[in-house]
C-alpha cells in the first residue's frame, strides 16, 4: 500500500514538474519576442535620432500658418498696383478739374461790341500771373493789359510759377503757356491742382494747339480754359468777366444808381394794392435792415462769409418783394461774389450797398 501511495506522489511530483518545465519554456520563448521588438521600436527612434529629427517642431509650427500669407500676400501686391496707374491715367486729373470747377464760380457772358484796352481797367485790381518763356508774347500781353490796373506777374517757365506760388498765392488767374522748358504748362497745373491752397486760383490754357484732343488734354491736366495764341483781346476779357464779379458789375450798379431805390407800384402789386399793408411791410425793413450794412460789415471784416451770405439771401428776397429793385441787384452780385475768394471784389460791392441802402431808406421815410 505504501509504495503504491509513493509511486502516486511520484506521478504527481513528475507531472507537476512537466508542467513547470513546459511552462518555463513557454515564457522563454515568449519572453524573447518582447525584447526583439523593443529593440526595433528603439532602433527606429534612434534613426532618428541620428537623422536629427527637426521635422517635428517644423510641424508644430505647423498652425501658423505660414505659407498661405506667403501666397496671398502677392496677390494683394497685384492689386495695389493696379490701382495706383489706374488713377495716374485718368482720375486724379478728373479730380483736379473738378476741384477746380467746384471752387470757382464761372458766370455768363453777354454779348458785348468790340472791346478795347480800356475795357480791361473794369478789372483793376485784380491779380494775374503770366507763365510764358517767350519774350515777345510776354511783350504782346504786358503791352494788352497796360494801364488796365491789372497787376501782372511774369513767370519765365512752369518751374519759376511754382516757385512764385511758394511765397504768394493772391492771383485771380494764371495765363500758363502749355509748351515751357523745364516744366511745361500741363506738368505745373497737375501740380497746382494737387495743391488744396491754389484751389482758388484758376489756370488758363496759352496755346496754338486747337484740335479737340489738344483741349482735352489741357482740361485733363487741370487747365479750365483755354486761349488761343495769339491773344485776342475779347477771349481774354470774357474770360476774366466770367470769373470775377467785376466787368459788368459797373454798368448794372450805374443802371440799378439811375433808376429809384423804391418802386412803388410794384411793391403795391406785390402786396395785392394793399397801401396799408405795403406800408407795414416797409416799416418792418427799416426795423430789420435799416442797420445791414453795419452788419454786413463786421461779417466781412471777421471773415464770417457764411453769415453774410444768409443775410443778403434774406435781403435778395425782401428787396424784391417792396420794389426796391437796385438793391436787390446789388445784394445778388455781391452774394456771387463772396464766392470767388476775392476780398477786394465784394468790398467793393459793399460799399454800393451801403450807399444804396441809406438812398432806399431816404425813399421809404418819405413815403411813410
């Protein structure tokens, strides 16, 4: 019995230590496997390793994006300088030309008979420069405005105008001869237009070239009129009549002197043959403008042109309405004239005003 029970254990030791020994050989052929890809996982990172491996933090900086501004940036460039020749064909001599039409009233003409040397001295006063490199036109038009009291400023070539802008800039007009050496008279205007403190002075074309596409050009540079060489005597008045409020402003303020301040009848009309009323509307102006030329004067001297231009509205329209004509003419031209930029002009007005006003006043009391 006992060795049957030894010869069991035995079995038992012997299948237990089979089983241990299977086991141990599994593992060591499993453990083997594990460092065998280890150190293939290994291998790789110190490939690389050795093959210095900045590609990573390249692609970390990855989210800034970097090529896409490279690739829109040129397309943008593309476009700006597209831009900046656009304007340099066309617009910018438009803007010039309308800046300058914007900034300087121009009136009609009328028709007039043959004018002379003494029809320019209705523009005494005023202030021209002459750009023009040749000496003997320089002579022809000093010679058409002598005695005129038109004040002239000669100017040798584009460059020597602009240099005279510098320091003075109290001109109505500048006469610019189109072809000067140095700078001509297309590249001088482009630059006087450019400049917002010559928007008051106004360029006219000196030249020969008459054809449409020559005048274009001229206007396209800036030039709002155009003289044809040689001077004529009654181009060059109209165009100092269309830009001043000088010219016919003698002979409308001799006509509105001629005749009296106060139109009774129509002021009667006016007020549907109302004496009563025509009488209370005539005692209200001296009460609200008996004193206008008092205050039309502080406006001026302080400058303040907006204000006197409200209150000559103000008189334009009651003027018309009592009959008194004259003065409602003089306040119009004067209106117009606190436009152009010329002190000179409406300060001349404003004394016809003046004198006007103390006659209409005259007449008003007297009929009262």
């Amino acid at each position: 019995m006992v060795n049957e029970f030894l010869q069991e254990i035995l079995a038992i030791v012997v299948v237990a230590a089979g089983f241990l020994v299977f086991y141990f050989i599994l593992k060591r052929r499993s453990t083997p496997q594990i460092p065998s890809e280890e150190p293939k996982k290994h291998d790789r990172t110190k490939e690389y390793a050795n093959d210095k491996i900045e590609a990573v933090p390249e692609i970390k900086e990855e989210p800034k994006i970097e090529p896409l501004p490279e690739i829109s940036l040129p397309e943008k460039e593309e476009e700006f300088k597209v831009i900046p020749s656009a304007h340099e064909v066309v617009p910018e001599d438009l803007t010039s030309r309308r800046k300058s039409d914007k900034t300087i009233p121009k009136r009609s003409v009328p028709e007039h008979g043959k004018i002379t040397k003494q029809n320019f001295s209705e523009f005494a006063g005023e202030r021209i420069m002459v750009a023009e490199d040749n000496p003997i036109n320089q002579k022809v038009i000093m010679g058409l405005l002598a005695g005129s009291g038109i004040d002239i400023v000669m100017a040798n070539d584009g460059q020597e105008a602009l240099d005279i802008l510098e320091n003075d800039t109290n001109f109505l007009m500048i006469l610019m001869d189109a072809h000067m050496p140095r700078v001509d008279g297309f590249q001088a205007t482009r630059i006087i237009r450019e400049n917002p403190k010559y928007d008051h002075i106004l360029v006219v074309a000196l030249s020969g070239d008459t054809a449409s596409d020559d005048i274009q050009k001229m206007k396209n540079a800036g030039m709002a009129e155009q003289l044809e060489k040689p001077l004529r005597m009654d181009s060059l008045y109209d165009v100092l009549y269309a830009y001043t409020g000088k010219g016919a402003e003698k002979n409308e303020s001799a006509e509105a002197h001629s005749r009296k301040p106060l139109d009774i009848e129509k002021g009667l009309q006016t007020c549907g043959e109302d004496e009563g009323f025509y009488r209370e509307i005539l005692a209200e102006f001296i009460t609200d403008y008996g004193n206008s030329s008092n205050q039309l004067g502080e406006f001026l001297r302080s400058h303040n042109l907006q204000a006197a231009d409200a209150l000559l509205l103000d008189i334009i329209g009651v003027t018309e309405n009592i009959g008194a004509h004259p003065l409602a003419e003089i306040a119009s031209n004067m209106k117009l004239a606190l436009s152009d930029n010329h002190e000179q002009s409406y300060f001349s007005l404003y004394d016809q005003y003046r004198a006007q006003l103390d006659r209409l006043l005259q007449d008003i009391r007297a009929y009262l």
